[in-house]
C-alpha cells in the first residue's frame, strides 16, 4: 500500500505555485485577452488544486466544490469575450 | 498497489504539463501563442490530475464526480480559449512574426 495522501498534497501546492506565476501575465498584460487567458489558467489550476485535495484528505465534498468552481471559470471567460466584442458575436 | 503508482505517475505527469503551460503563458511572444500554451498543455495537465484523483478516491460517487469534472474541463477549456482567441481577432490583434522588429511584447 502506497500512501499517496502527501505526494498529492504536494502536487497540488505545485498546482498553487504555477497559479502565481500565471498571475505575472494578469498584472503584464499587454491587452484585455492575455488577462482573461492569465485569469483561465489560473481558475483551471484552482481547480485541480481543490480536486487533488479532495484525493489527498479523502473528502469527496471538495469536488462539488471543484465542478462549481469549474462552471464559473468558464462562464466568466465566454462572458468576457463576449462582451469584449461589439455585437457580442464570438461563438 | 498499481492503482496508487499509476495515480501518481498520472499527477506527476499533470504537474509537469502545467508548468509547461505556466512557462508558455510568461515567454511566449503574443497573445495567440499564450492562448495556444494556455490551452492545450493546461487543458491537458489537469485532465492527468482528476484522472490521478478519480484513480484514488475511495467513494463511488466521488470517482463520477471527478469523471464529471474531467469531462467538463476537457470541454470547456479549449472552448473558452477558442472565444478568447475570436474575440482577439474581432478586435483586430496582429499575430506576431518573426520579422516583427520589437518581438511582439506590445501586440
């Protein structure tokens, strides 16, 4: 039996340390699109963070929280394209 | 056993291509590359890792959830890049080439 609770754990603070390296091209920029790309990553890297918490402590609870998180993140992206173009005509 | 060892080679794995993509999004020269970096290694990287989770966790209904989850990532992701990449082409964002004498930083 290989206890994979640590090893988990520790990947998803990986997971955390990439998110703020991600954030470096929120604050850069140069352009709108680059920020909602930055702010994606960073939402899918919260995500699988919060689902390898929920491997790693056993609580199946936290990925609720991960599907909802994951909705959100995606809303706000085709959101934010959409509106960013004149007629809203993206997808 | 092997389940552990295959969960684990799986996030490992995750990790390794979310750096990748975390590396990209800082390096790379305009904003259609950093979606081309952001898309793809990070869609993959964190389809490895719910995978690696749905390997582990005990619960039946917490493995359909992570399945759920990869699922929906494995969708929405590129999705979401796509819309991004359209509405930078709409607002007429020049892609970057390599005869572009200041090397994209301002596109």
């Amino acid at each position: 039996m290989v206890d994979v609770a640590q090893p988990l754990l520790a990947l998803a603070g990986a997971f955390v340390v990439f998110a703020i390296v991600a954030m470096y091209r929120v604050v850069t920029g140069p352009t709108l699109h680059d920020r909602v790309i930055a702010v994606n990553v960073v939402g899918t890297n919260t995500v699988v963070a919060i689902s390898l918490a929920a491997g790693a402590f056993e609580e199946p609870v936290f990925l609720d929280i991960a599907l909802v998180y994951a909705l959100l993140n995606f809303l706000l992206s085709i959101a934010i394209s959409k509106f960013s173009v004149e007629h809203g005509g993206v997808l | 056993m092997v389940l552990e060892l295959v969960a684990l080679a799986l996030a490992i794995g995750g990790a390794f291509f979310a750096m990748v993509a975390a590396v990209g999004l800082v390096r790379l020269p305009d904003v259609y590359t950093r979606i081309h970096a952001a898309s793809k290694s990070d869609t993959l990287g964190a389809l490895m890792s719910v995978a690696a989770v749905a390997l582990v966790i005990q619960t039946e209904t917490a493995t359909l959830k992570a399945l759920f989850l990869l699922l929906f990532l494995f969708l929405t992701n590129p999705t979401a890049a796509h819309a991004i990449a359209r509405a930078a082409q709409d607002q007429g964002i020049e892609p970057w080439t390599v005869d572009d004498p200041d090397g994209g930083e301002d596109a």
